[in-house]
C-alpha cells in the first residue's frame, strides 16, 4: 500500500531558526517551506520536517541518517562546516570517529543543535 510513497521524516526542534540554519547552511538541505510550526527542508528526495515542540529530550540513539559514497569524505567536509562528531567509549571508531561494524558498514555519529543524534553511513 505505501511501497510507493516517499517517505517523509521528523526531527523535534526547540529552534526552527537554529535548526534551519544547520540543516540549510550546514547540511546543504533545501528548504522547501518555514512557517511557525516547522521548516520543511529536502534532501536527496526525502522530506525533512524539523517540527517546533515545546520540550525535547534528546533519544540515546540515531533519529536521522545519510547514506554516503565515502564516509570519510563526507566526515572530513561536515568537520570543515563545524560539525564534531561523537565518539562513543568502548565502539572502537578512528581517528575521525568511524566505526566499522561488523558487517563492513562505516558510519560516523553526529548531533544536531537540539541534541538529536544524526549519523553518515556507507554501505560496504
């Protein structure tokens, strides 16, 4: 029945202006549409509403991800834009905060300014 449909994801934000400057300017996202409520922003032809909530507690796990050609790449030029990529104690990532899982992905975490853990993965 939704095979089809694209798919339309959420992120929470306590900032719309925050939170557009960093998926826009940041991110590279295309902003589609800003209102009081939320900005709708495109991204490889997914749509992206980082909807205006009035608390957030951030979730201990990935809301949101890429999926990239090359990781490292992609680490290196957010990390050029300001992004600081988490490091977890104890997963074993590089220098640059990449872990190899064991299936061959990479995938490298990152946080938004609300807090919400975003990540790059590359498919092996």
């Amino acid at each position: 029945m939704l095979d089809d449909a694209p798919i339309m994801a959420f992120v929470p934000t306590m900032n719309l202006d925050g939170a557009r400057a960093f998926y826009e300017g940041t991110l590279g996202l295309s902003v589609e549409e800003h209102t009081e409520f939320a900005v709708a922003l495109n991204g490889g032809g997914c749509r992206l509403r980082a909807t205006l909530v009035e608390q957030l507690t951030p979730q201990p796990f990935t809301v949101l991800g890429w999926v990239v050609d090359d990781v490292e790449a992609a680490v290196k030029d957010l990390s050029e834009r300001g992004v600081e990529f988490t490091v977890y104690e104890g997963m074993g990532q590089d220098a640059n905060g990449v872990w190899t899982a064991p299936g061959g992905a990479r995938i490298a975490w990152f946080r938004d300014p609300d807090g919400n853990t975003l990540s790059l993965t590359q498919f092996s």
